[in-house]
C-alpha cells in the first residue's frame, strides 16, 4: 500500500520528471518502442504539466464565479 507522500498527483508527476531525467543521462537507453524514448517520455510529462495548469486554472475560476455567486 502506498503511504500519504506517494499517492498525491504532484509525487506521482516529480517521480515521473525524476524518471525523464534519469533517462535522458542513460546513454545506453534503448526503448522498445518509439513512445517510450525520452522525446516521448518527454512530450508526455509536458502535456501533463500543461493539463494539469489548465485544470487548475478552471477550477480556481470557477470557485470564483460560486463565491461571486
């Protein structure tokens, strides 16, 4: 079972960040498939930070509109 630390969103994205650098200073790193690169890998971690910015941004807008409300 995963304590406290490890289960929040924000834990689980910095171990991912943690994981894409590892991997981009691995010289010998070959992946399997072209989405599990480092560009990939990369590109995924973006769109996560981006997702999640822009979640964050429409919740925080509408508690606004509700406490306006």
């Amino acid at each position: 079972m995963a304590s406290t630390t490890e289960s929040s969103f924000g834990a689980k994205l910095r171990r991912a960040q943690d994981l894409l650098t590892f991997i981009q200073g691995f010289s010998g790193y070959a992946p399997p498939r072209v989405q599990e690169s480092a560009t990939g890998f990369g590109t995924l971690v973006t769109t996560i930070i981006a997702s999640n910015t822009s979640e964050a941004t429409t919740q925080q807008q509408y508690k606004a509109v509700v406490d306006a409300r």
